[in-house]
C-alpha cells in the first residue's frame, strides 16, 4: 500500500492523489479552481442527483466561498443545504458537534447522505467527527481552506473534538471520500494561519522528504503566500499531502509508523494545554514543539547541531515561534502522562535523527526532557 | 466468513461462537459461571497485567456482580476500577456518554486500555460508545446480563445513544474484542425484561432458524425464566448469537444481509417513539413490530395465515404484549420516514415469508402499511 501520484495533462490540471487504503481508498484533488467542481466530483464518486447534502463551514469561509460550493452541489442535481456554525480551538466541544447533529436531524440526513466539512481543521474536525457519528457513520467530503488542514488534518480520517482535560480526547477515525484542495482558497488566509500552516510542511520535511525541506530552504522566505509563490505552493501540497498518504496507507489507525506524523506534536500539545488553547496556534505550538524535539534529540545524541541550525533556521524563515515558553517543570512532565501518545505509562517521543528522518523513543527520561527544554533559547 | 460453534468438553463447560470479522473476529463465550472468570478471559485476549479497566454498569447490576467482576479483574492483575451509571432508556444521551468520558480521563484511559460493559442494552450502547469516542477508539468488552442485549446487543458492534429526534440516531459502528455471556446473570433479572429479550430469540426463529422456533413452540410456556429451563436457556443463547455473529460476519456495517436483524424493529420503533420512550420495553416493541410486519407480510400475499399464528402464538407464549397500539396513521408515516433504515427515501421493510426466511422490500404503500396496521386486532 503506497500514495500513487497521478500526472495530469497540464501544469494548470489538478493533481490527483490516491489515498491507499485497503477498505477504503479515497482520492486527494489538489489544483486551482477545483472548489467550483465540488459538485461533479461528489457525483462522479457515485452520489446520485438528490442527495442530501449538509455543507459545514464557519462565517469566514462562507462569505468567501459558501456560494461557489453550494452553487456547484445543486447545479450538479445535489440536495445541498448549509450549517455555519462559529469553529475557533474553543468551540471545538461535543457542544458544537450537537449542534451539527440538529442540521443533520432537520435536513433528514440518512445513510447514504453526505456531510462536506468547508473550512479548516477545527470545522473538519467537528464536521468530520459528526458524520462518524450519525446514524453510526455517513460519508463526509473534506474541503479544507487553510493550509494547515490542507496539508495535515483533512487527509487521514482523523476527527474529534477537545476535551477540558486534553485536545482530541474524544474523537473517531472516520476517513472521508475525497478530499478537495483548491490552494486559491488561501488567498483570503490570515497571513498567521498560513505560516501556521507552514509548520506542518516543515515537518514532512523533517520526518521524512530532505528534497522538499531542501525547496523550502531554497525559496528563502516563507512567511506570506505570495513569497512561496503559486509553483512553490502547488508542490508543497502535493508532497506534503502524498507524505501523509503515504503514512497513512501504511498506518491507517496509528498502531506504529503513522505515529512519526505527531514529530512536533507531543511537546506542542504541552504548549497548547499549559499556554492554554487559543495563545498559540497549532501550527504555532507543533513549530515549538520540533525545535523542541530537536533540542532532545542533540541531547542524546541523535542528531547533529548543524541539523538542529537548519531545522531552526526554516521554522524562523516561516516567521514561526520557536522560543520555548516560560513553563513549570512538573506541570510539563504531568502534561505530556495526560497525553494520548502514551502506550503502557511511557512517554513516546518522536525524535530526528537527520533532514528526512526520525525515531520513536519511550526511553527519554524526565531529566533529558527537562534538561533540554531548559537549553532552549 | 461464517459463525463457526465450538463444542465444548463437557454439557457444563462453556460454548465459544466466532463472530468471523476479517479484520477484527472475536469471541462471544456462553456458559453458567462465566463472569467469574472475565479477568482470565481478558489476560487471553493479550491484554498484559496492569492494563487500565474501566467497567460501567448500572446500580442493579452493580449490586448482583459489581464485585465478582471487580474481584475477577483485579485477581487477573488488571488495574480495574468502575463507574456506576443511571442506564434507563432516557438516560441513553451524550450527557450520560460524558460522565463516561470522564471516567475515562480521570483513569487516564490509554489507547491499549479497556472499557468492560456490565449490563442491559443501554450500559453496551453507551460504554460501548464511548469507547469507540474516547482517544479516537479503545477497547471494550461486552458483558451483557439481559437476555435482551446476551441474544441481540452486545454482539455486532452497534453503539450509539438517543437522540430527542430518534432512536440511536448518534452512534459508531465499533466491533467488542469479547463478549461474555453467563446465562446465571438472568436469575435476577425482572421477569418483564426476560420476556422483552424472548422477542428478539423469536425473531431468530423466524428470519432464520426454523428449528430453534420449534423448539420454542415446543416448550409452551416462555414468560419465565424457570418455565424456559436451564437446557433450553443455553440452546436459545447458543443459537441466537450463532444467528446473529452469522449475519454480522456477512456484512459488518449493515449494507444489506444485516437489515433483516431489523425484522420487527422498524414499526417497532414507530410504536417506542410515539408512545414515548419508556412506555414499552424495546423487546415489547419489537414483538408488536413482528406481528404487525407479519399482517403486512399477509395483505402482500407474502406469507399464509398459518404462519402469522404460529408467530403469534410464540409471541403470546412468551408474554409480551402484540397489539398495536392506538396511534395516528399521519404520525406513523412521518416517523417511518425519520428512521434510519430509510434509503432515498425509501422505507425498507423486512417481511416474513415463512417461518425461517424472509424478504426485504422497498415497495410497501403507505396504503398498504395504515391497511394492515388498521386490520390488527
């Protein structure tokens, strides 16, 4: 099981690429312009004329791009009908997927209907998690607009939402039928979500493709989209979105290798719970998270300085935080025991080991981590 | 795949029926005394000594084997502990899913922990639900001590709550690793559940096991546990979960085979929501569903009259209730219309054809159902 990455006829084509699950293979779309034709690739994955339809989004996106999408849905003979709810980190509660729940009760959804989550991860998320959870699972269409679902949350049928005592604890994996990538929805990103966003393709980088890392490093600056540019932009989604084909096709469940997925993550997610949610971005934390892990990582020895420089180096070109934050010690250490990546009490983190590769290591001690985070500038 | 019935050394010792999933196959254990050894039974399933347990049940059951269960677990070196929940049918809500969760977090629930589900139908719906929610999916075990959920519930996977729109509206398909049945946990059940879950033995009989119908009309009385017989009570768990891990096995998500499991359940639940949850037990329902499905099956020329008397012999031999109650022909169409076993709009009836088979159809008139329903005694 592998991503296969389909050429297209022109550079203007959208790129297709393949999702490799045994049970459930699903194609990722990526090109400009393709959120007008929503619709027909709905139909063309075997929705017939008049399925219903519930589109999810947020205000943001829907003044931007809530009419293209459900123009495309009916002209293409689709029952489509709308839910906009508000999707910041806090909103993303069972209370919120209730909320979806009601829509898809009012609109009769049924088995065969079909949620699409328009917007980033936290309408993905809920979106995603609320048709894993109707009517014991519809089918659900991710149409991610911000670069971090783009190149992360939307592939790989992760959903959830945050619990008081940790993000993502409640949640389901539930793969979509399609994910739908049009980069021309980032034209209207804050500039601090894109460079959010940026952090995650750092990470593919990292964890597993030294080319990609290398085009980021060539371009120089990576804080705004017009300094990637629309070529940059296109490949960064391709790679990134075939990286985490490829881990997921391997992994569906997360039982091992999709776990080097979460480089960054676990000391990210300590940020984000003891910062609390909403200081730093995810993008933001997972950023702090990688300088952080690197910083282990030349600790024990793994990798090597001038590694770490240039992991530093890219994370700063992207105008990212990389300065680890003022925390308690023992809260960090009780953090990262709450946390999911946890197997048998043991703490599991992913380590680099070079520009294209990591580790998993539960053998980390509490000084290790302690002692490097102190290192941190 | 097939459900494959492993005998057993002696009449004593218990039955093991596969449930044969490709993915995911896994064991429904029958036999007098069996709960004593769930923490055995969870060792062998490769859970290691330490493992986090959580076991939900409800105040009644709690009190019967709340500690045999405990005291199993612990012996078996399994770090257990437990969470007693209100488990009526109105308490059947995310509300109550959350007080699970919390359960969960407060255990600090890892992924390779388990969630055991000591009860009726409504503990297996809802810790098994939770389970299938809590870190994106963990373990559980069910350990059904209805007749009800022991025949029908705990094997198949469905989990899920009410919503004030339906019945199990909010659920995930999310498959047990065992289920233990100890035919000895019956003697405290009330007599009126007893016969609620004989509805679901009967269905058996007519969607598929002639033989076991016999066998039921043999025994002329039904509606108690002693008039059923300690012989008979094994033979009617073995067959009944033998039936359904066979239906299970052919089509995990209920894509087609599946839906004949719903034989009784979908004017059943028009009878449950607009009487009100609580009015008649979810058995009762479904023993009123059969007989008025059977009377549909008659107007269609689809079955003989003979039949439908034998049907409702067994039903009246059993106790529960046939009638059909007093209700508006408007609000029944409207309702069957809201379940979920409508397909484009369809209402997907499963109708008897003889005593051992039956038939799915879309193509029953409103007409034709008000028809029927009106010519019930």
């Amino acid at each position: 099981m592998s991503a296969a990455t389909t050429a297209a006829g022109s550079a203007c084509s959208p790129r297709t690429i393949q999702v490799e699950l045994s049970a459930n293979p699903y194609p990722v779309v990526i090109g400009e312009g393709v959120l007008a034709r929503l619709g027909e690739q709905v139909r063309e994955l075997g929705f017939k004329a008049g399925t219903k339809v519930l589109v999810v989004t947020n205000p943001d996106v829907d003044t931007h791009y809530g009419d293209v999408v459900l123009a495309s849905l009916r002209t293409a003979g689709l029952a489509a009908e709308q839910l906009v709810i508000e999707a910041g980190e806090d909103q993303k509660t069972p209370a919120t997927v209730a909320l979806i729940h009601e829509a898809a009760f009012r609109q009769r959804l049924e088995r065969g209907s079909l949620i699409v989550a328009l917007g980033g991860g936290v309408v993905g998320d809920m979106a995603g998690f609320a048709a894993a959870t109707w009517l014991r699972g519809i089918a659900v269409v991710q149409v991610p607009t911000t670069l971090l679902a783009m190149v992360d949350a939307a592939i790989g049928g992760k959903t959830g939402v945050n619990h008081p005592g940790g993000k993502n604890l409640i949640g389901a994996f539930h793969q979509p039928r399609l994910v739908l990538i049009d980069p021309a929805t980032l034209a209207t990103l804050p500039q601090r979500e894109f460079r959010a966003g940026m952090a995650e393709v750092i990470k593919y980088g990292v964890i597993g493709d030294p080319e990609l890392f290398s085009a980021l490093e060539a371009a120089g600056d990576l804080s705004t989209i017009e300094a990637v540019g629309p070529a940059l932009l296109q490949t960064l989604l391709e790679r990134s979105a075939a990286a985490k084909a490829r881990v997921v096709a391997a992994d569906e469940r997360e039982g091992g290798l999709r776990a080097i997925l979460n480089y960054g993550h676990t000391l990210g997610h300590v940020v984000e719970t003891l910062c609390g949610y909403g200081t730093f971005l995810h993008g933001e934390a997972v950023a702090i998270g990688m300088v952080a892990a690197g910083e282990i990582a030349l600790a024990m020895g793994l990798w090597t300085p001038a590694d770490q420089a240039r992991q530093r180096a890219l994370v700063v070109a992207a105008g990212l935080p990389q300065r680890w934050p003022d925390l308690d010690g023992a809260a960090v250490l009780a953090c990262l025991q709450g946390d999911k990546k946890v197997r048998d009490g043991q703490v599991r983190f992913v380590l680099p080991t070079a520009i294209g590769s990591v580790e998993i290591r539960s053998d980390v001690s509490a000084e290790t981590i302690l002692a490097a985070l102190e290192r941190l500038p």
